[in-house]
C-alpha cells in the first residue's frame, strides 16, 4: 500500500517542475567585463547564458555573490 502510494505520488510530481528545479539558483559575475548584462543575459559562473527572472532582485544574495559583485547581502 505504501508503495503504491508514492508510486502515484512520483506520477504527479514528474508532470509538474520538482521543488528542486525551482530552487534552483544560479551564481553569475556580475562585473563590468561581462558586456552581455546591457542584452538582458548573463553569464553564469557554470558558463550558461541566462536571462535573470525579475524578481530575482528581491531575493537575498549568497555570500559567494556578494563578493562576486561586490555588494552586500541584505
């Protein structure tokens, strides 16, 4: 009964992004060099090219991009 049960919960949680994927945060240098912010994309740390969510703004920073952008985390 028990596995039947998170086989259905597993069913439900693959059609609809994990908590995980929308978690999912990724670091970019944030500098002058980095002449693809005027484009609205960035580079991540990891080298994807990404366009930053809106509100991403509002979130607090990690440590790591605090230093790489050389502002304080609230």
């Amino acid at each position: 009964m028990e596995t039947e049960e998170w086989i259905h919960q597993q069913e439900k949680s693959d059609d609809s992004p994990s908590e995980i994927d929308q978690k999912v945060h990724h670091h970019a240098r944030l500098d002058k060099e980095n002449g693809v912010i005027s484009q609205g994309m960035v580079t991540t740390l990891c080298g994807m090219q990404i366009k930053p969510r809106p509100q991403a703004r509002n979130y607090p920073c990690c440590p790591l991009c605090a230093l790489l952008m050389d502002k304080p985390c609230k």
